[in-house]
C-alpha cells in the first residue's frame, strides 16, 4: 500500500502549488484526488466529502454526520468536521465555509473544483460563492501529479496485473459452449475476489459488490465487433470470437488485462485478423521509449494497419492511462502530443473490428521506464494458448 510519508509528500507538493498562486491552502471535492492525497477511502454519493488543508499545514476532512464514527476509526485525520445531512436545513457548503475560515482558508483558496460536482443529484453553492474567496484551479496540476506513479503504485499494478491474470484463468475455465455469459463471469469474479481476500484482507474494497471483474461485456459472436458493448448473459456457442475483460483492484489501482479468445478452431480469416491484432500490438510496444509521444505511440499502429490495408477494421485508439481510476490521461492517441516519461502507465489495445468475423483486441497495462516499457500484465497472446475447447 501507499505509506503515510508518500501521502505527506504529495501533499506538500500540492501546497507548494496552491502557495504559488497566492492561495491560504488548498480544498479538495473530487473523491479520487482525496484518496490520492491522504488514502482515505468513502463511497462518493450526493452527499459531500471535502478535504482542506491550510498554508501552515493543518487540515481537516470534512464529512457527513454519519461517516464521523466511521471516519475516526479508519483513518488518521488529526481533525474531523462534519454537518448534519444533505442538503438539510443548512447547506452542507455554508458548514463547510466556517471551517475553512476557521482553518485560516480566507481571501484566495486554491481548489480542484470551485464546489462539489454535481453527481447523483446534488445541487449547491460555488465554494467562492460561500467563502468570499478567489478560487484559483489546481485541477490539471493535480492530473499531471497523477500521470507518473511513484515505484509502490507500479507495484500495487503489478499485483493486480497477477490478480487479473488469475481471473482470466478461470474465465476461461468456465467459458463454454452452452453455458453463458454471466454464468462464466460471476463465477470468475467470485472466486478471484474471495481469493484476493483471503491472500489480503479487503485492499481497498469500497463497497459489497466491489471486487475483481471477469467477463465478455456482451462482446461475444459478431457483438465482439463493437470495440464496446453491454452484457446480455449471451449464450457462448462454438466458432464465436470472445473479447475479455479482467479487473482487479489493489488498494485501488486497477491493471486492465483484455484477451481475444475463439471457441474452437479458428477460421483462416480469424487467424489473419489475430495475426495483424497482434502485430499492431508489437508496433504500439516499439513506439514506447521516453521522449517520444502519445501521439507517437497512436501513430505506429496506424502507420501499421495503412502498410498492411487495414484501416477499416480500426475503431479506437491505441490505449490510454490508468491507476486509481480505470481510465486517465494522457492517451495514447495521434490527437495527444504529451511525451512519455518514466512512470507513466498505460493500457496497449490496439484492435481490429471485422463485422462479419467479430473484434480482435488484447489489452495489456505498461509503464513506461528509463530505456523502454515493462510490461505489468504477464499473460500468453499467441491464437493457441486462447483457443478454448468447442
């Protein structure tokens, strides 16, 4: 897990931030970014849970009446503020406005968003509505923050690239013809969860239904040429083509492991598709060296599928970041100039999509190092090893 200090150093660099643009301290709604800063973990709903600290470095969290207990026992926070309810007789954010200023949080106040989003229906104040304050952002310095994990996230990816590894083993056990999709999933993820549980303990499980995930995401058959689609507990019958989805949070980071898998003996066309699916894959992998650019990376596949005429069975870009949550920027992307730098991570999943054959896509979860990438997602990709019995 991360250790408090590695908490503490990125709150100190996010204050230095926030000091820079003349701010008293700093405010945090967003439920990732309080994570990421103090390892406090809470299911996010209409009900606000803020994070402040002040330029002398006192802080507080800031949550609803009911989670004070909670809060207390699960966390380390010196100070814990809360309000009644939501949105009660008094608005959460006019609560919250008294404690910054008690705080010391007065004249300018840097935010990652000047309030609490508007989810699950929740309406309120801006925060420099109710402070008088001027609310500098510091929400795209908190993303670059985010973009290169320090060596225990990497490690924290790692473990859960095993743990995906270990779902997608028994996803393909129980993927069979004549069973369905939901039947192969829900076993897959309740035999991973229950055995990252007991190697574990909860890791960063949030709330009941939380755990590893295994499953098709209704891409099965021909629906496997949609580059993304929804479950339908379809039944699984020889010669479909299968597009995988594994999952495995690790006190909350997620590696993504996808694979292309065919039930039964795949066709010449199938195998002619696998084939170039995998070598826009080792294209994407080549791309990766420090100093060249997302963009860069996005350019060698399609650079790969203009030489071999495949622009038409090309859907989506070639990856994207991850960590804390399942998608992050940068992507990787023509449109996305950022350079790569050690410690970024990213998903590798360039595809084909052939409408009359089905979808051909692994995903695999990189970071990218001082001379290359390593590769944190350890499973087989060759059309032999993801044939599955008819």
């Amino acid at each position: 897990m991360i250790t408090p200090e590695e908490h503490a150093g990125r709150r100190a660099r996010l204050l230095e931030r926030a000091q820079a643009v003349g701010a008293t301290g700093y405010v945090l709604f967003d439920p990732t970014y309080i994570t990421y800063f103090t390892g406090f973990w809470f299911l996010s709903n209409e009900r606000p849970i803020v994070y402040l600290q002040s330029a002398g470095g006192g802080d507080v969290i800031f949550v609803p009446e009911f989670e004070v207990e909670r809060t207390r026992a699960e966390s380390k926070f010196a100070r814990v503020e809360s309000y009644p309810e939501y949105p009660g007789r008094e608005h959460p954010m006019l609560v919250l406005a008294r404690v910054a200023a008690d705080l010391g949080l007065r004249d300018t106040i840097a935010a990652d968003n000047d309030g609490y989003p508007g989810i699950l229906g929740y309406r309120g104040p801006a925060l420099r509505a109710v402070t008088g304050a001027s609310v500098p952002l510091l929400g795209d310095e908190i993303e670059r923050m985010l973009v290169r994990k320090s060596a225990a996230e990497v490690e924290l990816l790692r473990e859960s690239g095993r743990w995906c590894a270990y779902a997608h083993r028994l996803l393909e056990q129980y993927t069979r013809v004549g069973s369905t999709e939901a039947e192969a999933s829900l076993r897959a993820q309740q035999e991973t969860t229950l055995a990252m549980l007991a190697a574990h303990g909860s890791r960063g499980l949030l709330g009941s239904g939380d755990g590893s995930k295994a499953g098709f995401r209704g891409q099965i058959g021909l629906r496997s040429s949609w580059a993304h689609a929804v479950a339908h507990n379809i039944e699984f019958h020889a010669g479909d083509v299968l597009v995988t989805e594994t999952g495995a949070p690790v006190w909350g980071y997620q590696a993504e492991l996808e694979r292309a898998v065919i039930i039964g003996p795949p066709t010449d066309r199938m195998r002619w598709l696998f084939d170039h699916m995998l070598g826009s894959r080792e294209a994407a992998l080549a791309a990766i060296v420090p100093g060249a650019s997302c963009a860069d990376v996005d350019g060698a596949v399609m650079d790969y599928f203009a030489r071999n005429d495949l622009q038409r069975y090309w859907r989506q870009h070639t990856g994207h970041g991850a960590g804390l949550r399942n998608h992050e920027a940068p992507f990787l992307d023509v449109g996305d100039p950022t350079p790569l730098e050690p410690g970024m991570v990213f998903t590798i999943e360039p595809g084909l999509y052939d409408p009359e054959v089905g979808g051909f896509r692994h995903s695999d979860t990189v970071v990218v190092t001082e001379t290359g990438y390593d590769l944190l997602t350890d499973y087989p990709t060759d059309l032999e090893s993801l044939t599955l019995p008819a």
